[in-house]
C-alpha cells in the first residue's frame, strides 16, 4: 500500500516534474492503458497507465479492489498500491 498522503503528494510531485498532465480523454481511457488481474482469491489487481500529452504513458497506479470488503459495503473498495514510473 502506498501510505500516506503525503507520500502521494510526492509521486504526484515528481509525476509533474515530468509531465503537464494526466490526459482524461477518450485514448486515455481505452482499454488497452488498463490490466486487470485476478492473482489473488476475492481479489483484483488493477493497474492503470496514466497517459500523458507527450505521449510517453511512463508512469502507472495499480489499485487493489477487496471483493469481500466491496461486497459487504456494497460499493467498490479500492486502495492504492503503487503510483510510479514504469
């Protein structure tokens, strides 16, 4: 898991360091800048490429989805594992 805001705060940081932006639009949100996987029971891995307007699409988040957290609180329970440079 990735901790604390503040450790966001600094991916994020470094992320523009390097890049104006994350994109948003229709190519940023196809399928192929997305990987879902089932390596664990009642678990899904999901990782992210955050592309960007240089087109580098260098940098990814995976996120963790807790099937059995998701279930019981009947919404979507996701944390972040990893916000980083490929």
């Amino acid at each position: 898991m990735i901790g604390s805001s503040a450790r966001i705060e600094s991916e994020l940081d470094a992320y523009y360091a390097e890049h104006q932006r994350i994109c948003l639009d229709p190519e940023a949100r196809a399928a192929k800048h997305s990987r879902l996987s089932d390596d664990q029971a009642r678990r899904l891995t999901v990782e992210q490429t955050l592309v960007d307007p240089e087109e580098l699409n260098d940098w990814f988040l995976k996120l963790a989805i807790d099937l059995d957290r998701s279930d019981a609180e009947a919404r979507p329970v996701l944390t972040l594992e990893s916000l980083a440079p490929l």
